[in-house]
C-alpha cells in the first residue's frame, strides 16, 4: 500500500504512530517535527524518514505561519 497527502498544519496534532513507513518533505520553514521525544524545525527541502510505529506529531510556529509538507506513507515490506 503507498498513499500521500499534501498539506499544512495549523492545528494542534496529538502524538500518534502507525504501522507504516513515513517520507515527510518540508515545502517551508513554518513548523516544527517531533519524532521519537525530539524536535527538529522545518527547512524548505528537509526531509524526514519515520520508521513504522515511531510517534511523531506537528506543531506550528505561530498563527499566521502554518507548517507546509507533503509526505509519501508506505507498507514497510513495500519497496524491499
């Protein structure tokens, strides 16, 4: 299974994982990733790789600034 999204995150985002690999691209510099109890901010091209069942969320900077991504999920078995 492989399925993406394009988005932006200007809510609040509980901590959360799933059984699937995750590619994440940062398209601004307006959020902040937290991946496994650390953070790291968004950069315009930083890219992610979340391993299944990590927990990660998303966090904005501010109100006027959301966090700008798009991220590829995929089954873990999926590309070997």
């Amino acid at each position: 299974m492989l399925w993406t999204h394009k988005g932006f995150h200007k809510g609040h985002m509980v901590p959360h994982g799933h059984d699937m690999h995750e590619l994440f691209f940062c398209l601004n510099d307006g959020g902040i990733q937290h991946i496994g109890g650390r953070s790291c901010d968004f950069m315009k091209g930083r890219a992610f790789f979340l391993y299944s069942g990590i927990v990660h969320q998303l966090e904005h900077h501010n109100a006027e600034e959301a966090g700008d991504f798009v991220f590829f999920c995929f089954d873990p078995s999926h590309f070997l």
